[in-house]
C-alpha cells in the first residue's frame, strides 16, 4: 500500500527521490539536462566581508535571481545595477535567453522595471498587506558576446 509521508525540515534523504525524479521526467521531456548552474555574487566591504550580493542559478536557458541584497550603506552607488550586469554576463556565457526573479512590492520593483523587466504576474496578500512580483526580461543577443 502507498503512503504519503509529511516531513518539516526534511533532509537529503527526503527530497533527494522528488528532485531526481523530476530531473530524469524533464531530461526526458527535453532531451537533454537542464544545465543546472549555481552562482552568486558577493559584496566584500572594506574588511573583507561578504556583506550583501546577488546569488541565482541557471537552468533550462534561463537565469534566475534567488536572492538579491544591497546594504543600506552601500545603496545608490551603483552595485546593485553592476550585480544585475553581471549576472547578465554570466547568463549570455552560459547562452540563456532570460532572466527572471520575484521581488516583494515593498523590496525594489521600480528597479527592476528601470532595469528593463517587465511584470508577469503578481500574488496579492503575499505576504498579507503586500504583494509578490514577478519579473521577466528576455535577453537580445549581444554582438559582444
């Protein structure tokens, strides 16, 4: 008989079968592996700390931004523009299409618009008060890369 199992905090042992699983359909699905890559980005301050950056990965031709932190001190300086161009870099490398992220309505929006992305959708109530955004932004090739 077949059981459904719930876990809080699950380990490798738990997810290892959902994801591989998954993996295998898809490759299937595809024809090829997803080229599964992560990366990050990190600030250093002057003490050598890593302080804030912008951590993604690359999967199915596409770059996604996970996470993504500026610290109020090092804002409007211009990294957190040249953390997005480079992850842009890394994307073109690794011959993406896009690249896609989520954001929170109080966290930056208006930046990534600036930025040229443009919303897909949007959860309102997430969290309650507020809204989660959806980002996209196709990249067009580059003559440079």
């Amino acid at each position: 008989m077949v059981e459904i199992a719930f876990k809080l905090d699950p380990g490798k042992d738990e997810i290892d079968p959902i994801h591989q699983g998954l993996i295998k359909f898809n490759r299937e699905a595809i024809g090829r592996a997803a080229g599964w890559q992560p990366f990050a980005l990190n600030i250093i301050d002057d003490a050598g700390a890593k302080v804030g950056g912008l951590e993604g990965w690359t999967s199915h031709d596409w770059l996604f931004v996970g996470a993504f932190f500026v610290p109020e001190s090092l804002r409007r300086q211009g990294l957190g523009r040249e953390l997005m161009k480079r992850a842009e870099t890394f994307a073109r490398e690794r011959s993406c299409a896009g690249i896609w992220l989520d954001t929170f309505a109080f966290q930056a929006p208006g930046f990534y618009e600036k930025l040229g992305f443009t919303q897909l959708a949007s959860i309102e109530d997430h969290p309650r008060g507020s809204r989660r955004i959806f980002y996209m932004r196709r990249l067009e090739p580059s003559s440079t890369h």
